[in-house]
C-alpha cells in the first residue's frame, strides 16, 4: 500500500511520514550542562541561566533553556 491513501484518511503530509530529526552529539552535551546549571543556580531564573554558557562561548537562546 502506498503512502498516499492512509495519510489522505489522516489528512497528514506525506513528508512527515519520512522524517528523521538529526540529533547532534553537541547538543546533549549543552542540554546536560543548562540542567547542571538549572539545578546550581535554580534561583536565578532562566534568563540567568542562559547567560552562564555564552561565558563559555556557546550560542544558547532564553528560550530554549526555558523550555528545558
């Protein structure tokens, strides 16, 4: 059976039935270091948080450690 007639039934893109998200080594590694750093400095709030790695020249965005 193709791909076509299941996700019309669905009313689902057909792309999203072949996508694979990439997964970067470096990012687990800078996601492990904004909880380390969550959990140190848990009163500073996110924004605080955030500031911490771009010390260490990584490009990390508020929002992003909001949401972790």
């Amino acid at each position: 059976m193709s791909e076509s007639k299941p996700c019309g039934v669905l009313a689902q893109p057909r792309g999203t039935q072949r996508y694979v998200p990439t997964v970067r080594a470096e990012e687990d590694l800078r996601t492990q270091a904004i909880v380390r750093l969550a959990c140190q400095y848990g009163g500073y709030g996110y924004r605080m948080v955030a500031g911490r790695p771009r010390l260490g020249g990584w490009r990390v965005g508020k929002d992003r450690v909001s949401r972790i």
